[in-house]
C-alpha cells in the first residue's frame, strides 16, 4: 500500500504540471490586455503602463511567467498578486475558498444521504411504482437548469438571496441547488448497481446459505454497488466546487464561483490560474483517496 500510495504521488506530479501549464496558457491567451483594462475609457501613459507590465512580470515571456509562477508556488506558496488591487492571491484563495468548502461540502452530504438512500429503494424495487417514481423524479432534475431550480427554491423557501455567505444554516437552501444535478446521477448510479448486483450470483449464494436479510444487503450487496458510485463522488467534490459559479451568483455568495467569474469579466489572470490551480489539487487527492477506498469497499482489490 505505502509503495503504491508513492507512486500514485510521483505520478501527479506530471499531471499537475501539465494541467497547470494549459490552464496558464488558456487563461493569458485570452484577448485584452489586463494593464490597459485598468484605465477604463482613459488614455493611459505608455510609459506608466509599461512599468506596471514590468512590475507584474507581464513583460516576459509566456514560458517565463509560468516558471516565475511555478516556482513561486512550490518554493513559498505564492500565487502572485491581483493585478487590480495589488492583494496577494492567498488573502482572496483563503476568504473565497471557505465558503465555497461550505458550500459544496452541504451539497455533498446532500447528494450522498439523499441520492445513496432513495438508489437504495429504487434499486431494491426495480420495476415498480417507487422506482419508476423515482427515475421520474431524477429524469425531470437532470432536464431543468440549475438556474430554474434556484429560483425556484428561492420562491418555495423565501430565501433572501443577499449575502447568504455568513452563516452555515443558511447555505442549506443554496447546497440543495448545487448538488441537485450529482444527486440525480448518484441516485440512477447506485439503482443501477444495485439491480445487477441483486442478480449476481454471489447474491443467491448468500441468501441460500442463510445469512441474515441484513448482512446479506448491508454487507455483500452493499459493498460492491457502491464502487461506482464513490468513482462518482470522489470526482464531483471537485466538480461541486468548480461549478459553483452559477450557483453562487444566484444567491450572491462570494466564494470560489463568484470569484472565478470576476476574475474572468476583469481580466484578472493571475487570480483565475490560482483558483482553478487549488481545484487541481483536489481533484487529484480526491482521486487517490477514491483508489483507496476500492480496497475497503472490496476486500479483493490488492495494491502492489
């Protein structure tokens, strides 16, 4: 295990530095240019632009700005500044981040109690009336916006979207919005799963042997249905956090969405590749936490 956990590691190395390198190259080969953005309408100085550009270090190279950024990353954490304000990208990463972990965090306990309990009855009642209920029910989630689905909770709960960024107790509302659309999917997921499983033939060994309705579905049923359903969730704790955008600007939460969008509307770049730098990183620990886990749900799987 502590072999394959070092070189699952050494392996993300490559992969953080590549998907670093096309996020850079995406995001500074955006038209505009930041500098000139900050005058507005107004004639700005040549010379005054130039050395702002200097002094961002915008007047090198593409390949030099993304070592300068790269390293100043690894050796002291440093995600540069806002070219705007002049805040460094750690004050914003370490007000906006809490929130949207907030966030998405609800919006995982959401989907995963909810969707893993309702696949559950759908799956143990494949074919009748709660399971057709319930593939109406997740087919008309994946069919509807999130945006509708806002507004429609905002309408049906009375929430005041205003600067729900605050209290905990009061993301409730905007989490059920943000996981709805994963909820649908790990609801159809583990129905899914379940129904084969119930089928296999490890599932009439365990039942013709006696073993307790409880064990035979808590532990043999259980068990292997849910690998492809935590192949899901581990994946979309990262995707609930990178899709936030639309969710938050509903609500007027000012977290991690609310951030990517005005640093793409202001032209801030250094701020976007540092955003979306820290949701690479959880992507990757999210997919080797989920590899682990394979061997807890199935005793069978063995790592070299």
């Amino acid at each position: 295990m502590g072999r394959y956990v070092a070189r699952r590691l050494l392996q993300m190395i490559p992969v953080f530095l590549g998907t670093t390198l096309l996020i850079f190259l995406m995001v500074y080969s955006l038209p505009g240019d930041p500098v000139a953005a900050l005058f507005g309408d107004k004639a700005a100085d040549p010379t005054t632009v130039a050395k702002i550009r200097h002094d961002l270090g915008l007047d090198h190279s593409i390949w030099r700005q993304y070592w300068d950024y790269m390293s100043g990353i690894v050796l002291h954490f440093d995600f540069g500044n806002q070219i705007a304000s002049g805040r460094p990208v750690t004050d914003i990463l370490s007000s906006a981040f809490p929130v949207t972990l907030r966030l998405a965090g609800l919006a995982f306990v959401f989907e995963v109690v909810v969707g893993i309990g309702l696949g559950i009855m759908a799956g143990m009642r494949a074919g009748r009336l709660a399971d057709n209920a319930i593939l109406i029910f997740t087919l008309l989630i994946i069919s509807v916006p999130v945006f509708v689905i806002g507004n429609i909770l905002i309408g049906t709960f009375g929430v005041n979207a205003v600067s729900l960024d605050e209290n905990t107790s009061e993301l409730i509302v905007p989490a059920m919005v943000l996981g709805s659309l994963s909820l649908a999917y790990v609801v159809r997921l583990t129905r899914t799963s379940m129904a084969e499983n119930l089928r296999a033939d490890y599932m009439r060994t365990a039942i013709a042997k006696g073993l307790p309705r409880r064990r035979v579905v808590g532990v043999h049923l259980m068990r292997n249905s849910l690998i492809p359903v935590v192949t899901f969730l581990g994946t979309d704790l990262g995707a609930l956090m990178g899709g936030a955008v639309v969710t938050e600007s509903i609500f007027n939460i000012h977290g991690v969405g609310g951030t990517i969008y005005e640093s793409i509307v202001r032209r801030e770049g250094t701020t976007l590749v540092g955003l979306v730098t820290i949701l690479v990183l959880v992507y990757l620990v999210m997919a080797l936490l989920v590899d682990l886990l394979y061997a807890v749900l199935d005793p069978r799987i063995r790592y070299a």
